[in-house]
C-alpha cells in the first residue's frame, strides 16, 4: 500500500471543539501537508451537538484562521476503515493525562492489529489547555456557567444556544 505520507487525520468526537483541540490542529497544520479532522460518532457517548452542528464549528474555526490545508469531514464506523478507503496512515491524537495514555494505548494497539500500516502521532496540548476537555466545557455551560475562555470565541455563541443559558455568561 502506498500511503499518503503528509496526510495526518484528527479523528474525534469535538463536541464541541475547545481550545486544546485547536491548539492541536494549528500545530499539526504547520507539520503536515493536510490535516483532516473527522468529525466521529462515539458509541460510547451522548453526543450534545449533532454532526452537522461540529462540522459546522469546526469549519468556522478552520476559516478563522486560513488553514488552506485543513479540512473537515465526518464518518460514521472504525477509523482504520476510513483511513483504509483514503489511502492514509498516519493519525493525530492529543493526550492531556495518564487516563488518556491508558485509553489511547488501548486504541493504538487495537487499530494496528486490525491494520497494521497505522502510525499514530500524540500531541500533548499546549500547558493552557492540558486540562480542559469537551466534557467539562458542556458541564459549566450546563450550568450557566462562562465557557468563553476554553472555546474559541466564533463558537461561543452556539454553545450558549445549545444549553439557554445566557444569564451568567458575560
């Protein structure tokens, strides 16, 4: 098989994008020639924003900031199977903490048994960012609370949308 060596794909949930994950994709957008983020369904958990509502987020940030070389797709089903059918091998994956190393190891293993010309590079998020993932941003938007510094700011709005709930948010 003859991969596509400057292709690296994002695979996640981003429900919704936060700050950490754009941190990942602006770096890995200097790296490799085309980043792909995919927008995936997690079978494992509850998504609060449909698909088109991330891939709309996500194509609002990839404006933002002129990412010529990013793209955004969707794909429902196993990672490999998409990476199979375009003809990649190399995959991004953030990691914030050893719960994430546990899982990700997991992941790892499991994909390059099922193909084994998988590659998978780890991003750790910028110091800022390590912390935050996108089940804590809906818990404080859940409860009112100001999300504004761990999102970027062109999709703030859509989550105040999503959960009603404008009257702590500055």
């Amino acid at each position: 098989m003859r991969e596509n060596k400057n292709i690296i794909v994002y695979p996640g949930s981003f429900d919704p994008p936060t700050n950490g994950h754009v941190d990942l994709i602006l770096r890995a957008a200097k790296i490799f020639d085309k980043v792909i983020i995919l927008v995936m369904t997690n079978i494992n958990k509850k998504s609060t924003f449909s698909i088109k509502e991330r891939l709309e987020m996500l194509d609002t940030i990839v404006k933002k900031y002129e990412l010529k070389n990013v793209v955004v797709d969707k794909y429902t089903g196993l990672l490999v199977d998409y990476i199979r059918k375009h003809n990649i091998n190399l995959v991004l994956r953030g990691l914030r903490a050893v719960s994430d190393f546990e899982y990700e190891f997991q992941m790892v293993l499991t994909n390059r048994k099922m193909f084994h010309d998988i590659e998978t590079v780890y991003f750790l998020p910028d110091i800022n960012w390590i912390y935050i993932s996108s089940s804590l941003v809906k818990e404080i938007a859940k409860f009112g609370g100001d999300v504004s510094c761990f999102v970027p700011k062109e999709i703030v709005e859509v989550i105040k949308r999503k959960f009603n709930k404008n009257k702590k948010w500055k």
